[in-house]
C-alpha cells in the first residue's frame, strides 16, 4: 500500500516502472527446458513456476511456513537475471558474476520506493545467502523441480518424494528465516495407495 504520506503518484509511477522493467526477464532464457522439451524456459518462466511449487506442495513441508513470503522470494529471486544473465547451476562461471548480481539488484530493487526496495532487497539478499550455502556445500537448490522435470510428464510423482528427489529450493538444514520457510519436503509424503 502506498504511504499516506508520500506523493501516491510518484511511488505508483516507480512501481510500474518496476513492473515494466521486470517484464524484460521473459526475454532471459535459462539451460531448463520446458517439461515437454520444445524449448528453453525464460526465467519468468522458471520463477512463476517456482512460486507455484510452493503454494501447490506447502502442506508438505515438515513444519509451518509463510508461503506468501517464500511466494515472494522466489518470484524475485532471479529478476537480476535481467543485467546479470542467467548463472545455470552446472557449467562454467563468471568470477564476477555475484558483483553482476548484486549491482543489478542495487539497480532494479531501487527503481522501487522505500520500505519497498528495501524489503525486496533484503528478501533477495537472503534468498542469495542460502543459496550460496547451498552450492558450496555441493547441493543444488533448483534439483528437485530439475529431477521431477527429467522424469518426464508421465512419472509417478510418490517416487520422487518417497526416493528423497524432491527437495525444496532451499534445504530445512540451515538456521536462517529463509532456510525455515523454504523447508525441506524430503520424508513428508503421504504413503502411496496400491
């Protein structure tokens, strides 16, 4: 909601010009093709796809989450795309690329007007660290949505929670808000019905 205090047309002017710059990541393609492997996915794409998982397999998760907020974190969590170019988990990397990212975070986030910027910023930023954590210590946050996207439209979806495939973006292992919120769903499904 915009502030009762500030000039309501400027802030509605600075959040479309976000909305607008934001559009661009639909023209950002990612190394994940579609299910039906026609083509590349863009990473709105991949983010809309994301945020989904996550409000469709919440009742998952091994403890209580604000999915509103995970919803938010992962639809923003690659918007720096847009200036920094898609990183994929495997194949090479750019030794500047984290400098990329947060310059274009800087930059998109502050076309937003304050609390705004800042708390999507800030959401970004912790997004980032977890997945950081993550990748130094070998795991791969995007796995789970890759492995059920390799078993194909046809597979059995109780294998891949019961064989510990499907993991959330982030693992339950680690201590900060956004590790929490984005749990890991590994040992929570149901018992398949024969």
């Amino acid at each position: 909601m915009a502030e009762r205090s500030g000039d309501a047309a400027v802030v509605l002017a600075a959040q479309l010009a976000l909305l607008r710059e934001v559009d661009r990541l639909k023209g950002v393609s990612r190394q994940s093709p579609l299910l039906d492997r026609s083509r590349k996915e863009s990473s709105a794409e991949h983010s809309w796809h994301l945020a989904l998982y996550a409000i469709l397999l919440a009742d998952y998760s091994v403890r209580d989450i604000d999915v509103f907020r995970v919803v938010k974190m992962l639809l923003i969590q690659d918007v720096v795309e847009i200036d920094a170019g898609d990183m994929p988990i495997h194949g090479p990397h750019r030794q500047d690329q984290a400098q990329r990212e947060r310059a274009a975070a800087e930059r998109i986030f502050g076309l937003l007007p304050s609390p705004q910027a800042d708390e999507l910023h800030a959401l970004w930023e912790e997004f980032e660290r977890a997945r950081r954590v993550l990748l130094k210590n070998g795991n791969k946050p995007m796995k789970s949505r890759e492995n059920l996207h390799c078993r194909g439209r046809d597979s059995n979806p109780h294998d891949a929670l019961a064989s510990g495939d499907f993991k959330s973006p982030v693992s339950a292992s680690f201590t900060t808000p956004a590790h929490e919120e984005i749990s890991d769903l590994r040992g929570s499904c149901p018992a398949r019905s024969s």
